[in-house]
C-alpha cells in the first residue's frame, strides 16, 4: 500500500546543519521511517503476534544502513549485538529505538518504550566518556559478518552512538510518527534516563490502516550483566 504524506517535511537551515554534523540528513532518517511504516503494514491479523512491529524494526534497520552506506559510504556495525551503521572514521554509529509518547518533543524528556539490554547500556557509557568499565571486546566483535567492521576496543571507547527514536501514534484515519535523533548518556534499569545531545525532527503524519497487531519487539538487544 503506497504510504501519502500529509504533512510536509521542512528542514530548517539550524537542524540541516545539526543533522550534518552526525553525518546524516532529514531525508534520510524519514525515509527509514516511512520504510518502518509499509513494512509493518504487510503484517496481516493472522500472522504471530509482534509481527508488524517486528517488521517495522527490521525495515528500519536496513533502510538506515542500506543510506548512509550508499550516499555516505558508511558500514554496518553489530556492536554488543545492537545493529548499527558506522562513519568511515570509526566515531559515530547510528540505531533505531522505539520512543515513548515524549519522543520529538523538546520541552519534554523521552525514555525508551522497551527495556534494553547490556549493550545499550554500553554505548550509553562510551557516549558519557564512563571508560571505568572495561569493554567485552569479543561481544563487540560478535556477528561482524560481510561488509561489516570490528571496533578496536580504544575505537569502542570513543564511540558516539546516536539512535533515531521514533514513537507512532493513530489519530482518526492518520498514523502521526514523532521523531528524533538522540545520543544517550545516562542508563538505568533498561531504560535510558538523561540524553546528553537532542535533535528533535519534524514529524510524519500519514494515511492511517486498521492496527492488525501488536508492536511486539522492537530490536534484538539481549539483556546480558557484563562480568
């Protein structure tokens, strides 16, 4: 089903040049939405609960990949089993996670809608420049797989990694996708509780479907202590 946009998208000069300064642009980063968007509405009511959020997930994975590798020769990075994109210089990486109602708000402070895991926790630490930890270096190098990239463990350390959160919403016969692009600082209990960078984005509003099931899970982060 072709999705319409309802609601332009402008990209004032200040949030072009905030978005420049990660290495990505607008466009891009409602593009992985709406990807997320018409994957998730392939989902029918009889398959397995979770299946269009889990979708939606996959779609936005690749789609932010599948970008930045093509338009700024980025690479794929699995990080602690958190499935990112990574800069050509090692020092960015970028994710997805799912919001809660706060997310895209400036006034307001979000948290991520789902518990998350050990390696979350991890690039939250790196982000907050918290290298009293030492870093599991094999997990970090864990499913690299083809075209991908290992990160040395002073690489690991430096990394900042931002996420593009994303929390949807139905109003009458629209689907509303406020959004932002985030660098977490703070982590506590699978939840993340301060953000040290915020750039709140313009939101998708689009041609709202019947909901066919439940969100299920929004990535594969497994919550595992590091030792």
């Amino acid at each position: 089903m072709p999705l319409s946009l309802v609601k332009p998208s402008p990209e004032p000069d200040d949030l072009r040049a905030q978005l420049g300064g990660v290495g990505t642009r607008l466009e891009f980063l409602h593009d992985v939405l709406r990807a997320g968007e018409a994957a998730r509405r392939t989902a029918v009511r009889n398959d397995p609960t979770g299946t269009a959020g889990r979708r939606a997930y996959e779609a936005h994975v690749r789609t932010i990949r599948e970008l930045h590798i093509e338009k700024e020769k980025w690479t794929r990075l699995v990080h602690g089993r958190l499935e990112l994109v990574c800069s050509p210089d090692r020092s960015v990486a970028m994710g997805v996670m799912v919001g809660d109602a706060a997310t895209g708000q400036a006034s307001l402070f979000p948290k991520n809608a789902r518990r998350r895991g050990a390696a979350t926790e991890m690039v939250t630490r790196a982000n907050a420049g918290d290298a009293t930890t030492s870093v599991q270096t094999a997990l970090f190098a864990a499913g690299v797989g083809p075209d991908g990239v290992a990160l040395s463990e002073e690489e690991a350390f430096a990394l900042k990694t931002w996420f593009l959160l994303s929390h949807r919403t139905t109003i009458g016969d629209t689907v509303r996708i406020d959004c932002e692009l985030s660098q977490p600082k703070r982590f506590q209990d699978g939840f993340v509780i301060e953000w040290g960078k915020r750039i709140p984005l313009p939101a998708l509003v689009m041609d709202g479907i019947e909901p066919t099931n439940d969100d299920g899970p929004e990535e594969i982060d497994i919550a595992v202590d590091f030792r």
